[in-house]
C-alpha cells in the first residue's frame, strides 16, 4: 500500500518488517529520526528484540559485532562523523564475515562542521569490506534493507552491508512509499541462521591472531566473498522482484542509453534529477543517458563495461573527492574502462549539501562533450 | 589451589604466555571458576596473542576477540542477543589493564551504566606488556617503564595507579572486587560470585609480569603474595558500592615488595632514594588505613 512518509521512517518500517533482534544506536553527531522510530517500536513491543542506548557510535557497531557473533539479526543507523568513528569496527566485522545491516544517511565529513549530504563518508569506507548499496529514493531505500539482510547472511557471502542513502535529501523527505506487510517480508527474508556463532554447546574461538603465514588468506576469502555478494545481490533482486514488483536484478540501473552518444554516471538521489534532465536533453535531440550505479561494493566493473558500449563519452558524477586524486567513482570508472576509447571525465559535485538542479546536469554534458572534466563542478569564483 | 584443583580445565596447556606468567593463571582460575556455560570477550592483548595464534586456541568456552577497546560494547551485544534467544551463557570480558584502564574507559563506562549482566575481569599486570612494557593508567607512582624510564631527570612512572574498581562501583556496579592470583580459592570465589551476580560486575586481578616487572618466573606468586603483604595491593569485595571485606595482613615494608623488582631498582641503586620510598610506604599506610587490614595484636589493642 502506497504510503506518503518521510525517508527515515520508511527505513524504520522497513528495518522492523526485517525483525532485527538487537538495535544498537548512538542519537548524535549526527542521526537521523530511524532509530528513534525503532526506540518507539521496541517501547510498544512491534519489534521482538533489545535496543541498546549506546555512548558512541563505535559502541554501537561493536554490541552489533557481538550480536551477531552471537547469533542474532544486528541493526544500527549512522551517518558521517558517526560512520568515521566506527571506522575500525567496521574493517573488523568483515573480516570477522559476521553479516547486519546498517543504514547510512549519506553526509559530509567535517572540517568544516556540515551536516548535508554528499557520499565522502561512505566512500571513505570503500575498502572495509562491506558491500554498500546506494538508494535513488525512498522506495529503493527501504526495498534495499530487504535485500541488504538477505545477501548478508547468505552463507556464501557472510558479510556486513550499508544501505546508503541521501542525509536530508531522501531521509528527510515525504515521498510516496509501497511498504509490504509482514507476511510478504517474512516470505522473502528468512529468520537469521548463523553459520557460526557463540555458543557454549560448540565452542569456537573468533578473531584470533593471524601470523603472515595465514593473513593473506583471510583477506582473499573476503575478497572472494564480496564477489559472491555481487552474484548474490543479483539473485536477491531478481527474486525480490518476483516476490515484490519492483527489479533490483542488477548493480546497475540503465536510463535512456540506447543510442546515448554520453553517458552519466552517478549514484544516490542525484539520480532522479539526472533522469529529469535527461529527458529534457533528448526532447531537445541530445543524445544522453544515465548509468546508475546501485552499488558501489563490489564494484560492477563488468556491467559498467557492458551498459557503455556503444558511447563516446562519460562523465562521472563524484559526491566525494579522494583528496590528493580525484572522485572515487571517477577514478574506478576510468579503469574500469580503460583501453575502451571511450573518454571518463570525472566531476566531484554536491559536496556538503550544495544543490545539484537539472541545469548543472545539462552543463556537465555541455563540458563533457567539449571534452572538459576531471574537475570540480560548480566552485564559488572567489577561490579560483 | 587445593580448594580448585577439582573443578574441570578450560584453558588448556601449550599456549605461548611466557613461563612465570600471571595473567595465564588469571586465565586458567577464571574458567576453572565459570565453568562451560561461558562465552569470553577478549581484548587485544598479551592473552588473546599468546592464547590464541591462529589456527591454534587455548580456550575450550566459546571465545571472541574484536579490537583493542571494545570488549565491553562486544559484551553488550552479545549479552543482549543472548537475552533475546533466551539463553543461559554468562558473559565475561578477560581484558588487560591497557585495554580496561586507558583504551577501553569508553565503552566500559557505558555497558556499567546500562548494567548489562557481565562480569568484566582486568588481568592487571600494570602496564601494556605486549608490545614491550610501557605504562598504562594501571602502572604504579615509580615504577620503570619503556615510556616512563627512570632517568637522571625521572623516577619513572609520574602517577599512582588509577581507581578503576571505585570508578566502576560509583557507575553502580552491584559488585566490584579486587584478587590476587597468589590467592587463587579466593579470586575463584570472586568470580563465581560476580557470574552469579545479575548487573555489571567488576573483578581486578593483580597478574604479576615477570618479564615486565622484572623479576625470576619461579617467583610469580611470591610477588604476588608481597603486594598484599606490604599493603600496596588490598583485596576486597564491594557490595553495591561499600566495602564489605577486606583481606588482612601482618604487613611488611613496602622495600621487599619494590626491591624484589627490576622496574623499582632505580629507588635503591645507586642510591636509597628516601623519601620516594617513603612516599610509596605512605600509600601503603593509606591503604592499610582505608581497608583497615592491619592484623592488630591482643596487646595493641588494649
């Protein structure tokens, strides 16, 4: 049933219909209203499971590490400076391969102190061996976590995933939301089944120390793993679609590109206004198209390859810069399709909430096919 | 260990501690004490590297290691998991007193608070030994280390040791204790007690070091012994928050404690250093006088 509801509490429905059994959350710096959805859920009993009121975010992550080792379906909500305090539990929990989920409100990192959107904190955490969905609009997002649990706790994956989506953009924004009901969640996503867990009738030892005559191997399984997970999500999406209505059987979304001479690349909700200019661009015989990237890890290398084809240029819209480099998206699309002919030129845009409308989408195309990129978009004159 | 000699054996033998180590026999009484239905909580440290180097582990109860300074977080949620599935388990972090005293301070301070239904033990050797001996807020007034070294300018660590045991009765811990590993039935006893204890419960355990502290590995328990004899270590049982006993001693000058130790060898060579010795005699007195563990004679008390 369609439902008008803001971003943060669609995503708490949506955790709820998922029955996390322990939550863990830290209020501040900064949240969003989900966990205080969830707190009001477990008050009155909709959800069967233990909310912990933590002292920071890196306690959160780590009762949810200890949740899981323990068997139980382990949810905590961050955002930016909260997700880069979590930053070493995070590497820990992947390579201890103990699944959750956990919903990031994407938002700048400071200094300066911002508390809008773009993707640094997230992309930041690239390397840590979550995979990391982003979500277009609320209906996405909330359809996401669904699949976020399932391919987590698949035990060919056994790996801690983000649901990422826009800080105020979506998980401040009422939009129209088609939630499921229990039944139809339940049908879909099966109770938690731990491959291992901590249990004094089997006891085993987790997080032990590794010499360098086995770390290496450690790191390839996980390597491995999130490769499985790109397989995994696919199938997940597919049987989501199935089970739902909605298609989430790909990593990536195509937008208008047959016959796209360029073509966008982006991720989040920038996309939605991508799509708008888009179709403004082809009414006016521009041949334009999006690739949208719904996830980030693993990178999916092979369908960028494939969806690109036939176009002459890309640019790459960056929600993050790697400082010293360039956009993170930029640079992987670059490689991803080197050799190709195709020109990438990457575009770091939005940076701490600044405003992406339709008409910086049609000057990015304008650069793009003068051959004008691997820049920042849209700075203030008084600093070039 | 007469008393403990029965009861079963979770920490196994052929793990790497050094010989002489004390927080390996921390280990072996904690599990004597809790028995199977346990799940430990490590910390990094001397004890999760030398018990558990993969694919090798010493730990016959379910055991997890996380990071260095989370133990307590990982404890809550495994607590609550448990709690959730309806299970019986009893949740023990085993930590070392870097990990409890410094790093950790964190997420200790909010699992007491939340007094989730752990026992939290400290194996306290007084100083990070793992990576080569340097002070902690657990490393006694004077004592030599790697980054409190005495020195023509220093007498080595500058502070007393951190109340950590107060500190977590005052977060309203139902029971807070400090043992001894020279006196096993009695830390045995603790532990039992803090399992059975529902809340956040605290046990530091004195661990002597020989590598660390300086001094021959057939004389752990000996060292131990003197810390409570000189009064500069006090074992007692806190009962929601108030000192309910406290083991009494015919105390000894805290000079064969110190002297019996490399890492306070800079108090007596070249020199006496007097009045630091006295300083640490002062501490003890303060001790003997807030625990009052002095064994007083007939006549002394007339």
């Amino acid at each position: 049933m369609l439902k008008i509801t803001e971003g943060s509490y669609a995503v708490a429905e949506a955790v709820k219909l998922c029955r996390p059994q322990v939550i863990a959350a830290y209020p501040i710096t900064p949240q969003t209203h989900i966990v205080e959805a969830l707190a009001e859920m477990v008050a009155n009993c909709e959800i069967d499971g233990e909310y912990i009121t933590v002292e920071s975010e890196f306690s959160a992550l780590s009762a949810c590490l200890g949740a899981s080792a323990a068997g139980s379906r382990a949810y905590s909500a961050t955002t930016s400076q909260g997700l880069a305090l979590m930053f070493e539990v995070c590497f820990n929990m992947a390579g201890l391969r103990l699944p959750m989920v956990m919903t990031i409100a994407n938002r700048a990192l400071g200094a300066p102190l911002s508390i809008w959107n773009d993707h640094q904190d997230t992309i930041s955490l690239r390397d840590s061996g979550w995979f990391q969905l982003y979500a277009e609009d609320n209906q996405e997002a909330t359809d996401l976590h669904f699949i976020a649990y399932k391919v987590s706790e698949d035990h060919n994956v056994l790996l801690p995933g983000m649901v990422c989506f826009d800080g105020f953009i979506l998980s401040h924004t009422y939009e129209p939301v088609d939630m499921p009901v229990q039944e139809e969640v339940d049908g879909y996503l099966p109770p938690f089944t731990p491959y291992h867990r901590l249990d004094a009738g089997d006891p085993i030892s987790m997080g032990m120390y590794a010499t360098p005559e086995y770390y290496m191997e450690f790191r390839y399984q996980i390597q491995q793993a999130m490769e499985q997970a790109g397989k995994t999500l696919v199938a997940a999406g597919k049987e989501f679609s199935e089970h739902f209505g909605r298609d989430y059987g790909s990593l990536v979304e195509g937008y208008r590109l047959d016959g796209a001479d360029t073509a966008l690349i982006a991720m989040g909700s920038v996309c939605g206004t991508i799509k708008d200019a888009v179709d403004e661009m082809r009414d006016a015989g521009r041949k334009v198209g999006l690739l949208k990237l719904r996830a980030f890890r693993p990178f999916p290398e092979r369908e960028i390859v494939a969806a690109l084809n036939n176009v002459n240029t890309v640019a790459v819209l960056d929600k993050n810069i790697s400082l010293g480099n360039s956009g993170a998206a930029g640079t992987e699309v670059k490689a991803a399709l080197a050799g190709s002919g195709i020109t990438v030129l990457d575009y770091v845009i939005g940076l701490g909430g600044r405003d992406v409308r339709k008409r910086d989408i049609a000057r990015v195309v304008d650069l793009a096919e003068k051959g004008e990129g691997d820049m920042f978009y849209g700075l203030r004159t008084e600093v070039l | 260990m007469m008393q403990v000699e029965g009861k079963c054996e979770l920490f196994e033998a052929g793990h790497r501690a050094c010989a002489g180590c004390g927080p390996a026999l921390a280990a072996r009484l904690i599990l004597k004490a809790a028995g199977e239905n346990t799940i430990v909580v490590a910390s990094t440290g001397c004890m999760e590297v030398f018990s558990t180097p993969y694919p090798e582990t010493a730990w016959g109860v379910p055991w997890i290691h996380s990071l260095f300074e989370n133990a307590a977080a990982v404890a809550s949620g495994i607590e609550a998991a448990i709690k959730q599935q309806g299970r019986s388990e009893k949740v023990i972090c085993v930590c070392g007193d870097g990990a409890t005293f410094d790093i950790g301070m964190l997420c200790i301070s909010g699992a007491f608070e939340r007094n989730h239904d752990i026992t939290y033990i400290c194996y306290d050797n007084e100083a990070y030994m793992n990576t080569g001996i340097q002070r902690s807020g657990a490393t006694p007034l004077d004592a030599s280390t790697t980054t409190s070294p005495a020195g023509k300018c220093s007498l080595g660590n500058k502070r007393p040791k951190k109340d950590l045991p107060r500190i977590l009765a005052a977060h309203g811990a139902p029971y807070v204790a400090t043992a001894s590993i020279s006196y096993p039935a009695d830390f045995v006893k603790k532990v039992e007690r803090a399992i059975n204890t529902p809340g956040a419960c605290y046990i530091q355990v004195h661990a002597p070091c020989c590598t660390g502290w300086g001094f021959d590995p057939g004389q752990t328990i000996a060292i131990g012994k003197l810390a409570i004899e000189t009064g500069l270590w006090v074992n007692y049982e806190m009962v929601d928050g108030v000192v309910a006993k406290a083991k009494k001693v015919r105390r000894k000058p805290v000079e064969e404690y110190l002297k019996a130790q490399k890492r306070f060898q800079h108090l007596f060579k070249p020199t006496p250093k007097t009045e630091e010795i006295a300083k640490i005699q002062a501490m003890a007195d303060a001790n003997a006088t807030a625990y009052n563990i002095d064994i007083k004679l007939k006549q002394e008390r007339q």
